[in-house]
C-alpha cells in the first residue's frame, strides 16, 4: 500500500545533550550510506520531547494505520459483518485512518 516519499523508517530519537543541547534530533539510517541522518529537529519548548517522540514515531503510525485498512478490507472481502460494534462503527475507523494516511502523504 505504501509508495512512500518520506525517509523510511524506523526513525530514531537522538536527545544526546552533547550532540543538540537546545533540541532533539530525529534521525534515519541513510539509504545510501547507512549512517544516522537527521530528518528533523524540534528546538525546546515546554512540549519538545513529547513533539519529538510522536515525529519519530511517524513511520511506525502510518504503517499500523495502513495495516488497520488493509485488515478491515480483508475482513469485508470474507464476508465478516464488522458493522458497529462497543468501540466505535468499523467505516468511521476505517475513514478516519484513510483521512490520516492522505494527509501524510500529503494527499489531503
């Protein structure tokens, strides 16, 4: 499902003070050389590691959400009456993970 433009992940959160004793880095494995790049850095603020922690975690999201649409489309493939259910109706999860997988593809 994914034709992803962003660096691949995992993406890792680099808070070695000595390295960026005013932010956090995030940092990827280079596709070419193998080395840790940076893909962003969040200068401090009251809320910098919590931002940092979610950034890095970005990869790892999109996937699971791209595994939550391809699960629920199997599941109806097979017949299976997701419908709704104690938490939350199967189509409204379904929108939602789609709205946030276009928006991190910058399709939205």
């Amino acid at each position: 499902m994914s034709n992803a433009k962003h660096t691949p992940g995992p993406w890792i959160l680099d808070i070695t003070p000595a390295v960026a004793p005013c932010c956090f880095i995030i940092r990827a494995k280079s596709e070419t050389c193998g080395a840790l790049v940076p893909v962003a850095t969040i200068h401090n603020s009251t809320r910098t590691e919590a931002n940092a922690r979610l950034i890095a975690a970005a990869p790892d999201l999109l996937a699971a959400l791209e595994q939550v649409i391809e699960t629920i489309d199997a599941l109806k493939q097979l017949g299976a009456d997701l419908g709704r259910g104690e938490h939350g109706d199967t189509d409204e999860v379904w929108n939602a993970a789609s709205a946030a997988i276009a928006k991190a593809k910058g399709d939205a």
